[in-house]
C-alpha cells in the first residue's frame, strides 16, 4: 500500500469517539482532549473522523488541522506496525547516527524524505534526544532502546524481526 492509499484510508466512527466528542463538546480547549482521546482509540486522528469532529462541535475544519498540525503529539499517518527512532541529538550524530539512518533507509529502501516502508510494516523517524548520551549512538525500536548501535545492527535488527513474524 503506497503511502497516499494509506491516507484516504477510513475509520468507522464508533461510539466510544461519539461519546467523546459528547462529553467534551462544550469545555472551552475541547479539542485538544478531544484528539487525545481520538488518537488512544485508533493510533492517529483520521482524516474523516476530523471531519466528524468539525462538523458535530461547529468548529471549521482549518482550525482543527491548526491544532494537529501545531502538536507534534498528534499524527495524521495511521502506526506502522514497527518504530524506529534514531536519535539526532549532539552526542548520537557525532557517534554516527546519521550512518544508522542510511541504514535504515538502505534496507528498507526509503528515499527522499520517505519515513515508512511500503508495505507500511516500519517507520523511520528521527528524534532530536533520547535522554541517554553516554550510549550513543542511541535508537529505539518499537519503543525499547538500544545504545552503541552500529549500522550493521540496525540490518540485523530489521531481518530478526521479519523472521519473528
């Protein structure tokens, strides 16, 4: 599935999102708690069920992407079944985490500014610090960290995950 597939991609809105956008519809700053909640159930905020939200609380669509396009917190782009975040901070790009990226990149064949695989099984992300300098350079995948990783980790990584499935 090619990444613009994915975004014309449709959630039903289910009751859980209706009754969210209930209990909030009235609070002045709804909307953030609003999306939090949105983005819990479904792993990003849907396009549609932005528009959902627009059209049950009368607040124009404009102003709800505003909000989470202003948030690094929310995402648009539904989870790709693995994450990799590598760390950019000061130590991590001096120990070679620009070498883990093309790595990343190389195996699975993203270019450009691509950040997920095409069958959308991984997304590459790049993060500004993981908190943990000493190990550089640091990523994480599918949340647990991981320190002094060399380019040739990151392919064996990759490869023991396929082969776990």
């Amino acid at each position: 599935m090619s990444e613009n597939t994915a975004l014309l991609t449709e959630e039903p809105i289910v009751d859980n999102v209706k009754n969210l956008v209930e209990e909030w519809e009235d609070v002045e700053g709804n909307l953030i708690m609003i999306f939090h909640g949105i983005q819990k159930h479904y792993g990003y905020v849907p396009r549609n069920v932005a528009k959902y939200v627009s059209e049950e609380i009368n607040v124009p669509l404009t102003r709800i992407y505003e909000i989470l396009t202003f948030y690094n917190y929310f995402t648009m782009e539904p989870p790709a079944d693995n994450h990799i975040s590598v760390c950019m901070g000061t130590a991590c790009y001096l120990n070679g985490a620009k070498d883990l990226i093309d790595e990343v990149k190389s195996k699975l064949k993203l270019k450009g500014n691509e950040q997920y695989s095409e069958d959308r099984k991984y997304k590459l992300e790049e993060v500004r610090c993981i908190g943990c300098c000493g190990l550089s350079p640091v990523i994480t995948f599918n949340g647990e960290v991981k320190g002094r990783v060399k380019p040739e980790d990151m392919s064996k990584l990759i490869d023991d995950n396929n082969n776990k499935e």
